[in-house]
C-alpha cells in the first residue's frame, strides 16, 4: 500500500481506494449515502487494513447526512457522493446542481435548523466548497483514527 504523493490518495495494487456512488436525489437518498459511506469504511478496514475508529465511523454518517440533506433540499436532480482515502483522512465530496455556495451561520443556540454546515465544519479536519461548471462540490475531511489522547478534533466556523 502506497501513501502516495505528499500524503495523497492511497493505493492498493494500483488504484485508489475510492467508491463513488450517485444518488437520484429523492427523500431516500439521504439513508442510501449513509449506507454507502459505512460500506465503504468497512471495505477500507476489512481489504486494506487502514484504522478506521468508531468515532471515525459516526462522524462520517453525520458529515454524509448533513452534507446530502442540503444537496436534496436545495438541488434539483441527482446527487453525486465520493468517498476517498487521503493519507490517515476520509475525503467525503458531494456534487449537485445547485451553483449557490453554501455559508456558515453564526452560532445561534435559538435558532431551529439550519446548523448543518456549522456541525460539518466543527467536526471535519477540512472543508472546502469549489463552484463547478455545472453547481458546486463540497467537501469534508474526517480522521480516520481517533486522537491519542482522545479529544475530538476539528475545526470551529469562521
């Protein structure tokens, strides 16, 4: 198994350890993303031996629903999710149609709903939104071993 350039994607036999899956973008989508991203951390322990931690696990379901819940609710059409080994990171990406840039919210305790981004960027190692020709391409970094000393890490909203 190969880190790759400068902490790039992983290799095994050749390729990158990487699934991409599209998503038709109905109310079941969201369930289906979790599926898969679990799927895929489970190949990524089982057939490659990378440390995956629970903490790893759940955070990357939470990252996938927020992160596919806002491509549902603001996007017509499909979703296209990917996910990805970068160094000791999973690399989850989402796609859709919708060119609008999402933002961050001030922290508001009153507020009801909307703190999806704010939970992402909390949690994630790194986030960053990029337009595409056709929409948008958001992207988290999750760690897939816990810290040593067993803090959470990530990053607060700027």
């Amino acid at each position: 198994m190969d880190p790759g350039p400068l902490g790039g994607a992983r290799t095994f036999d050749g390729g990158p350890i990487q699934a991409t899956v599209v998503l038709d973008g109905d109310s079941s989508c969201i369930a289906r993303a979790r599926h898969h991203a679990v799927d895929f951390l489970t190949r990524v322990q089982s057939e490659h031996g990378l440390p995956v931690s629970a903490r790893a696990m759940e955070v990357t379901q939470l990252v996938v629903s927020e992160l596919v819940t806002n491509s549902q609710k603001y996007a017509p059409g499909p979703v296209l999710m990917e996910s990805r080994i970068v160094g000791d990171l999973v690399e989850v990406t989402v796609w859709d149609s919708d060119p609008t840039l999402p933002v961050a919210r001030a922290a508001a305790p009153g507020r009801v709903g909307q703190h999806g981004l704010e939970i992402v960027m909390a949690l994630a190692q790194g986030f960053e939104v990029r337009r595409e020709p056709v929409g948008k391409r958001v992207t988290a970094r999750i760690a897939l071993p816990d810290d040593p000393d067993g803090g959470i890490s990530g990053r607060r909203p700027s």
